[in-house]
C-alpha cells in the first residue's frame, strides 16, 4: 500500500514527532541533541518554516511548525536525511535511526496549535526529567531559548503567547508564560486537556469543522486519508472518529430532506427514521447498533431490517437516491 497524501499548503500548522528504532535512545549522547537542533534550524532556514516549539527528548523529538509554502514532505526529509548522516558517520554506524517515517499531525492555527506548543514544552515535566517549576531547566527545547540573546529568527513566539494570556514578548512575557506552564503542569483539569493521546495521535488536531474541511480538501484531491486519519489511534478512539462522520452526514441528510432529529416520531420503523437509515448506510460505514441508538430505531437488526425493507420499495428506492443526490457524501 502506498503512503498517505500528506495534506501540505502554505500556512499550514502540524505537530511533527519520530521516534528512535525500536525507541532506542537517540539524544542522549555528548552533542546530539544539539546537532538536531541545529539541523531544525538550518531546514527552517532553507525551507522558510515558522517554528512555534521544540523539544528533544531521549529517544524522540517534537516540533510545531508552520509552513510558508507547500514543502513538509521535502523539508523534513532533508532535515531527517542530513542528521542521520550526520549521526552515523560521528558514530561509525549505518542504518536508520528512526523508527520510520516522521508522524504530522494537521494542526488548526489557533487555540489547537498553541496547545500543542505548551504540551510540546512539558514534555519533560511529563516524563519526569524536570519539576514543573523547573521547565526552564531542560536545555534541549525551544522553551529556554525565547528570552536568550541568540533566539534564532525562525523561532516565531506570537501564538505560544497568544494562546497562554496575550503577553507581550518581553521577558517579563516570557516570565508570566512559564508561570503558566507551571499552572498547566499541576492543575487536575489543564493536565487532562493536555493529555498525550488527543496530541500526538490521529490525524488531525482542532475542531470538528476544521477536521471536516480538511477531509474535503483530502477528497477534492482524490486521495485516501483513512490509514493517515486513524493512525495510531485505540479502538475506542477509531470509534469516535468514525462515529463523528456519521453524525456529520446524519445532520447533512436530515437538513437536506427537512427532518427534524429533535422531533423524530416515537415509531422505530417511521419512514423518516428508514430514509434517514438506508442514506447513510448506503453513503457511510455506520454501523447498525449505532443507528439504533442515534435513531431511537431499536436493536441493531431492527434497524437494519427497517432500512432494508425502506429500499426494497421504489418509493423508498427513490426517495433515498433523491436525498443522496442532493448532499455532498
């Protein structure tokens, strides 16, 4: 299977990660964190990236970036293949560091990426290197660097402060931006919104209109994204993404055909329920226990016996091909 389409254009964000093979460490020996660093710098330098955070880890690294034209692809090849050659021929190895190929995660420009920033620069207080009061202390993350006299001029600030409180980029910014980390790291409910699934995992990070657009996009360009959407991710988390489209398509369907889901009759077999039922079977992957709930249409065969039965007459027939031809699927 060939890879997945990756959704590049200018002004795009995304949360970059690789892992060592095998997770091995990578980062831990005398200058290498370093050399990746500057190699970060050198392809943002060279492929005009706007990188909001950083972090290198032992065995991993993280980057949120912004792109100014249409070349993630190209540019993270370059900077994965210059550091790797870099770091075997210092070392006398051959092989690939990397567990494969990076993971980008498409990040809405907002709230969605500043998070991922702030989750990026805990990242060590996570895993315990430092105390939350002492995330300045980890020297191998773009956190240290914003107030350093050599802060580079790809390192750009505005959204990590703009999405913590407005500061201005000043040290006494900086100052109130790490006091605010320090609140992320230890307050109950900051802690779970952070959490390391919903940022590092799936496709895609923002809200439901800006993950639906991008599937358009993604389909308008014909390519697939399903193994790039749902890589991975649990089961239980496959099953809300994909219970999410169904729903988007249930509300398409019900606008399209001027029924009311607040107002559904009580009657599991209401022909409203079967026409909305054999829509989305025929334009989705819904599942039948799914539509027994959403639709209030009893048992998973109930509802899947309803919706059969709706097409084997022609006016169900044609009512459904009518109401498919009319929304977008």
């Amino acid at each position: 299977m060939g890879r997945a389409w990756r959704i590049e254009y200018a002004g795009a964000c995304y949360h970059v990660i690789n892992r060592g093979n095998y997770r091995q460490n990578l980062f831990t020996g005398k200058g290498a964190a370093e050399a990746f660093i500057r190699v970060v710098g050198e392809a943002a330098t060279r492929y005009h990236w706007r990188v909001h955070a950083y972090v290198v880890m032992n065995n991993h690294f993280h980057l949120a970036v912004e792109l100014t034209e249409p070349n993630l692809s190209v540019g993270m090849k370059w900077l994965q293949g210059t550091w790797i050659r870099r770091y075997n021929k210092l070392r006398g190895w051959i092989g690939r560091p990397f567990q494969g190929r990076y993971k980008a995660l498409l990040l809405e420009p907002g709230p969605a990426l500043g998070q991922v920033c702030h989750y990026i620069h805990l990242n060590p207080v996570r895993a315990r290197l430092v105390q939350p009061e002492q995330a300045l202390d980890y020297p191998w993350s773009s956190l240290p660097v914003w107030t350093s006299k050599e802060r580079p001029a790809w390192l750009e600030g505005s959204v990590v402060l703009g999405s913590a409180g407005g500061w201005a980029d000043t040290k006494a910014g900086w100052k109130q931006y790490r006091t605010y980390l320090e609140f992320l790291a230890t307050d109950a409910g900051k802690k779970k919104e952070l959490v390391a699934e919903r940022m590092s995992r799936g496709w895609c990070v923002g809200s439901r209109e800006f993950k639906k657009e991008m599937r358009e996009a993604v389909a308008q360009r014909g390519a697939d994204l399903e193994r790039e959407r749902f890589a991975g991710l649990g089961p239980e988390e496959v099953a809300a993404e994909r219970a999410a489209g169904w729903e988007e398509q249930l509300l398409a369907l019900a606008r399209a055909a001027k029924i009311s889901l607040e107002t559904l009759p009580a009657q599991k077999s209401h022909p409203d329920k079967a026409l909305l039922a054999a829509a989305l079977k025929q334009s989705t992957s819904v599942s039948n226990d799914w539509l027994g709930r959403r639709l209030a249409m009893g048992a998973p065969a109930s509802a899947s016996q309803f919706a059969r039965r709706w097409q084997l007459t022609a006016v169900g027939r044609k009512a459904t091909e009518q109401l498919l031809s009319r929304v977008k699927t």
